[in-house]
C-alpha cells in the first residue's frame, strides 16, 4: 500500500518518537539498525522528513534525530505519507492505471474509492503519540524478535 520509502519512514518516526518521548535523541546507524534500513536509503528518508517538519535534526557530536513531544502529539500519519509519497495514494488507480477516474473507471475504482476515504480518514485521524504509546507500553511492535 504505502512505498518501501514510507513504509521506513513511518517506523523511523515512531522510533525517533517513542526515544524521543523518553528524552533521547538518535542516531542515523541507530535508527536504521532499528527499522531493518539501509542506512543511505533511512538518510534520505530523514532528509525529506526534516525538511518537512516532521523530525528536527540536531548536528554536532551529540546531534541526531529528535521530535519535541508537542511534535509527536499532532503530527498525524498523513504527514508523514505527505512528505515522503506526496498524495498519490489518494489519487492513484487500484490498478495502477495512468488514466482512472469516474469517467473512465478501471474494474475496481468504486470499490476502490470507498477503501480511499478510509484510508484518508485513519491516516489523518491517527496522531504519532498515538501510536509511539501502544510501542512504549509494548501492545505494539516495530519489528519481530525471530526466535
């Protein structure tokens, strides 16, 4: 549903937020290491949210990546899926389709618009602290220990 790029995006925000939370600052190698991402790609990744607002980088030797906790509290996921896929996941064809509107719909675009405004609606309804609580408090998880 979301691209690789997203998908690392919304877990490298939920870690910088959940140490955040408990007053830490991270690391790229950290951060990377702790969402499975090459380093380069979790860079550039952290580059577009910066410059977008969503995390604050700290430069130096005690730099890294942070977000202040009234940040975490009103950053909403669509945020992050802005900054990193733009809106295209609003507008695209279920099929992939260059050309699919109501006009000249594909197969599964009413099916597909109702699964959209879902989509939209949980995206800008879900906050980052909610979801960095469900980690701290471990009801959820942002990768598997593999036994």
């Amino acid at each position: 549903m979301f691209s690789k790029a997203c998908e690392y995006g919304i877990k490298a925000a939920l870690y910088i937020a959940t140490q955040s939370l408990q007053g830490a600052r991270v690391n790229l190698k950290e951060i990377a290491r702790e969402i499975n991402s090459p380093e380069a790609f979790t860079a550039k990744i952290l580059q577009q949210m910066a410059r977008n607002g969503i995390v604050d980088s700290v430069k130096g030797p005690y730099g890294g990546f942070q977000i202040t906790s009234e940040r975490i509290s009103v950053i909403k996921l669509s945020e992050i899926v802005s900054a990193i896929d733009g809106d295209a996941i609003y507008r695209g064809c279920a099929l992939g389709l260059e050309q699919c509107n109501a006009e000249k719909p594909c197969p599964l675009h009413d099916k597909f618009v109702s699964i959209r405004t879902e989509l939209r609606r949980m995206l800008e309804g879900t906050t980052l602290y909610e979801l960095a609580n469900g980690l701290e408090i471990g009801l959820t998880f942002l990768k598997r220990n593999e036994a």
